[in-house]
C-alpha cells in the first residue's frame, strides 16, 4: 500500500479534498434546508436529484473524456462543483438547490471517472488491489473527517459554503499538476439488465433495494437529524457514524464471504440490520441509540454492496464479470433516486422515526428474498467463488470495473494454487 501511495499520493490528496467537499455538501444542505425552513418533502427532492444526476454523468463522462480528453474534463466538472457549493448559499430554494444538486452529482460522477481512472493507470498488476483499497480508505476517510467542519462555523452563514468550494478548487492542484500522463481510456459495454438477472437475481435485486438504503443514509440522515432536533455537533456525529461502520465492518465481512455461502452472509448481516433497527425505533430519542443504529446501519449497507457485487460474479465467467458492473452500478442508481422520494414522504407523512423504519424494511427485503433465491438453486462451492474486493457506493463504474479485474485475476492465481481466493 505504501508503494500506491508513492506512486500516486497527488491523485489521493486530491481526491481527499473531493470527497471532504463532498462529505460536506450533504450534511451541510441537509442542516440548512431546515434552517431555511423547507420540510422532509421538500429536501427528499433536493437530496434525489444529486444521484439523477449521478447516474447522467456515469454514462455521460466516457463520451466526454474520447472527445476532450481527461485533463479538460476533470478541470471543467470540478469547476462547475466548485461554483455549485458557493450558489448553494446565495440562492437558497428548493429549486435552485435541486438543479444545482444535479448538477454537482453529473459532476462528481464525472471527476470519479477521471480520478480513478488515472488511479489505475498509476497502477501495475502487482499494485492495483493496493491502490483499489487505498483510494476506498481516502474515500470513506473524506467523507468522515468532513463531518467535523460542519463545527468550526454557522451553517446559516456563507462561511462553511466558502470551505467547500475551495477545498474542490484546491483539489485541481495535485491532480492536474501530476507527472502521471493522461491514461488511454476505455471502458467495457454494459451487460444488458436482463442478462445479469438471470445471471444472479438476488445480485440485481439486492443492488437495486441497497441504491435505497445507501442514497437514504446519504442524503437524508442530516434532514432525519435536523427533524429530530439534534445540534449541528450531533448531526455530524451521526453522519460520520454511518461512515465509520461501514469502514470497520468491511473487512470482517469480507474475511467472512470468502469462506462461507455468501447468500447465508447476505441474509444473515441484513437480518441483523433488520432486527436491531426495528428494535431500536421506540427509543429514538436517546441520542447514544441513535449513534449505535447510525453505525450498525452503515456497518451492514457499505460491506453489502461489495458483497452483492462478489455474489454475482460467483454465478458469472470471467470474462463477463468486467461487463457485468456498468449493470450493477446502474441498477444501484435507479434505486438511489427512489431512495430519498420514499423516504421524503414517508418522514412528513409519519414523522422522522420512519428514516430508520424504511432503512430496516429494505433490508428485511434483501433477507427476505435472499432466503427465497437460496430455495432455487445450489450455492458454488467456496473454492469456486469469486474473490471479495472491497468497494463502496460511491464509487463510479470505473472503480468497480477496476475491482472486477483484481477479483479475476486472484481467483485465477487461487484456482492455480488450488487455494480459495483471498479478500482484495
């Protein structure tokens, strides 16, 4: 990893700025939306339309980058981010905010393509699964240290609007003035969604009702945390809670998946989301609950989504896995948009507890049909699966196409050992 980190640190301390910017934004709109006065409703459709336009800039970005080139798009989509963040505080509406908000997520879906695919470009095939982790620590790392700047100033004033804008602006520096040369880029054509269902049904299903979870915990716990009354000082506590359990449980869950049915792990971290979550909604108004559901929430939604995709490929070849994640990420991000819709309504028709009660439900969803696909055909043996490599939701189709390769190409070393494939 420190050989990665040599290698590229511009690029990661670059994307280290980007993701505290993007940290940020959330948690910061989320607080201000209810100081502005606008209600759940109202903030669901802001909150939605950053992964409207995530899901626009994933397929947009490839034609941009054949016809500019990288350094051209990198520069004008963090541009636009940048001067998003400082119109977010002069135009405070509902309106205003959700453009802007589609915007900035066209944009940083743009930037990710960019950022990692110079990140593997950096990287050799003895690296990559290094500096594939190492960019998902700086990226989980982001969004975590970002939810203590929510602190240091008023988030009724311009001053926090002003950090974000220029924590994006001085994120150009290290990442355009690399050495590294712009890398050639290609990406796969997408398998068709109706092929990867019948590939793996719960891989498909699962991804679609996790897009839900993770764009409800993403967009609108601060909107949950500034309904329930919870301080500025609270709201980041609990926002990085969710971020910080998922990047302690990813590792021993992926341990896990690569020794056992992963459809048993599915079913059995779900129904432990499930069943603690719906236990805890009575007592919501104990903050340190709120903190422990906060982290076991995000503890089970992050690992998920790198074990859905690991189930997939268990039910794929080899050379269908790269194919299979432009899918993968795509159906994710049809289920993100309806994520924070749902949610929206469901708090401002039936108060805020219904942000955990939908949260649980989903993922009584994914237990639910987990153990119904578990009735229609026999799991591969473990020496037959696919390795675990560790990603996140945030991640852009290139990062996870990147992370199919390093699955292929362990679970190749490990059929020739006779080994089963080790965690990436």
């Amino acid at each position: 990893m420190l050989t990665a980190l040599r290698t590229a640190w511009p690029l990661f301390l670059g994307m280290l700025l980007l993701m505290i910017g993007n940290g940020l934004q959330g948690t910061l709109l989320g607080v201000r939306g209810a100081i502005e006065g606008f209600s759940a409703t109202t903030m669901s459709y802001v909150m939605s339309a950053y992964f409207v336009g995530f899901l626009i800039g994933s397929r947009l970005t490839p034609r941009l980058i054949r016809r500019v080139g990288h350094v051209r798009v990198f520069a004008a989509l963090a541009s636009l981010i940048s001067a998003a963040f400082i119109l977010y505080a002069a135009l405070p509406h509902p309106v205003s905010w959700a453009l802007m908000r589609l915007l900035v997520g066209v944009c940083f879906a743009g930037v990710y393509v960019v950022a990692e695919s110079w990140l593997n470009a950096t990287a050799t095939n003895e690296t990559r699964g290094q500096t594939l982790s190492l960019y998902l620590i700086v990226q989980m790392g982001g969004i975590v240290a970002a939810q203590g700047l929510l602190n240091v100033a008023d988030p009724g004033g311009y001053t926090l609007f002003v950090i974000m804008s220029v924590l994006v602006s001085v994120s150009f520096a290290p990442i355009l003035l690399a050495v590294t040369p712009a890398p050639y880029f290609e990406t796969t054509k997408p398998m068709s969604l109706g092929a990867l269902f019948q590939a793996s049904p719960l891989g498909m299903v699962g991804m679609f009702l996790l897009g839900g979870i993770f764009s409800a915990m993403f967009g609108m716990a601060p909107v949950f945390a500034t309904e329930t009354g919870l301080t500025a000082a609270q709201t980041s506590l609990f926002v990085a809670l969710i971020y910080a359990g998922g990047m302690i449980l990813q590792y021993p869950i992926g341990w896990m998946s690569d020794r056992m049915d992963r459809r048993w792990l599915i079913l059995g971290s779900t129904g432990v989301g499930a069943g603690v979550v719906l236990l805890g909604l009575p007592f919501l108004e104990s903050f340190v609950l709120v903190c422990i559901l906060a982290f076991i929430a995000g503890g089970v939604a992050n690992p998920l989504y790198s074990l859905l995709i690991a189930h997939t490929n268990d039910f794929l070849e080899y050379e269908d896995m790269a194919a299979a994640s432009g899918g993968l990420v795509f159906v994710t991000g049809l289920g993100a948009i309806t994520g924070p819709l749902v949610i929206g309504w469901l708090m401002g028709a039936f108060g805020a507890w219904t942000f955990f009660g939908f949260i649980a439900a989903l993922f009584a969803l994914i237990t639910a049909y987990a153990l119904y696909r578990m009735t229609q055909r026999a799991a591969p043996s473990v020496e037959e699966t696919s390795a675990y490599a560790v990603l996140t939701p945030q991640s852009s189709p290139v990062a996870v196409e990147v992370a199919q390769e390093v699955a292929i190409e362990m679970a190749e070393e490990a059929d020739d050992a006779g080994e089963a494939p080790q965690p990436a």
